[in-house]
C-alpha cells in the first residue's frame, strides 16, 4: 500500500475513533435523538465534512464498529468451526458472551439509537453461517433459515434481558441455555432434512 495512503487509513480510523468515543461520551448524558452531528463534531473537533467523508450518519458510527465486532468475532470463531466435524457450540457460544460483555458500551449505545433490528439482523447472518456449517448446507432452504430465525430472536431477547439485568445471569447458565438451544436447533434441522 503506497505511503499516502496508509497515511489517509491511519488518519481515517483516528477520526472514526474520535467520532465513536465522543457520540458515546454523550450518549451517557443524552437521548440520541437529542445529539446532532453539529454538536457531535464540535466536540470531537472535527469538521462536518470529514464526518460525511467517514460516516453518512449517527447510526453508521455504531454499526460499522458492531459490524467490526461481529465481523472479528466471525473470524475467530470459524477458525474453531473449520477444525470440528460436530459442532458442539462450547467455544463459539462462550464468546459470543464474552463478545457482548466485553463490548458492553456499544451495544448499550446501539439500543438507545433504537438500532437493536439491525443488531438482530447481523445476529441472523451469523447464525445462518454457523447452521450452515453445523448441517454441511450451501444454502438455507425457507424452514431451516425459519430456524435460524428464530434462534437469533430468542439470543437477542435474552442477551437484552441480560444487559437489562446489568449482566447479573451468572455466564455458565448463559451460556449452558445457549448451547442447548443451538444444539435443539441442529437436532430440529436434522429432522427436516432428514425429512421427518
């Protein structure tokens, strides 16, 4: 990668992270719906247009850093997929838990944008990813993407639950109801490709 660029990168990710930083240090005096990005650049200190330059929104701030999240979080886990021929869900599961603990902050923030669909929705892809490696499918046909579906609307709920509770549920029953709900999934997409 040629100097200048490297450069605009290194200079574009301290901007992203100056943005993120300062939307969730008001966040813990503020609504979002009451932060204006006047006011958000302002504190950062930097101009609107290097804002439009790295974000076309508020919303975009948080979920491009939950798409980088979830997006390493995808990676670390799938190294462990590749080496298992049956899932056991111990691994991925433990650190999705950790994931969210770990990130606490930002998916707080992304609850109080009112962005919780699209965290729903990433949770989805990454399910979908992981049934596909559990039942060695290319594809999802309608019932097991129901599956997948309903999976991630049940981990969603519980993990709001969780935040809600100030992460109180003890990690090891977490993760336990986690596990045997993945591997009732697998058990129930077994059966419907087995055609029962």
């Amino acid at each position: 990668m040629p100097v200048q660029l490297m450069k605009q990168d290194k200079r574009s990710r301290r901007t992203k992270a100056w943005l993120l930083d300062t939307l969730l240090e008001l966040l813990d005096s503020k609504s979002y719906t009451d932060i204006t990005i006047t006011e958000l650049t302002e504190k950062a200190d930097i101009a609107r247009q290097t804002f439009y330059r790295n974000f076309g929104s508020m919303d975009d701030i948080l979920l491009s850093r939950m798409d980088d999240i979830v997006d390493a979080y995808l990676k670390k886990v799938q190294k462990k997929l590749d080496s298992k021929r049956v899932p056991d869900w111990d691994f991925e599961v433990r650190q999705l838990i950790y994931l969210w603990q770990q990130n606490e902050r930002i998916f707080r923030a992304l609850r109080k944008a009112g962005l919780e669909y699209q965290v729903m929705e990433k949770l989805s892809h990454l399910f979908t990813e992981f049934h596909k490696k559990a039942q060695n499918l290319k594809e999802l046909d309608d019932k097991q993407q129901y599956l997948v579906y309903y999976l991630s609307g049940g981990v969603f709920m519980v993990l709001n639950k969780w935040f809600e509770n100030d992460l109180q549920f003890p990690v090891e029953l977490l993760t336990d109801l986690f596990k045997r709900a993945a591997s009732n999934v697998d058990h129930i997409a077994a059966e419907y490709i087995n055609g029962r």
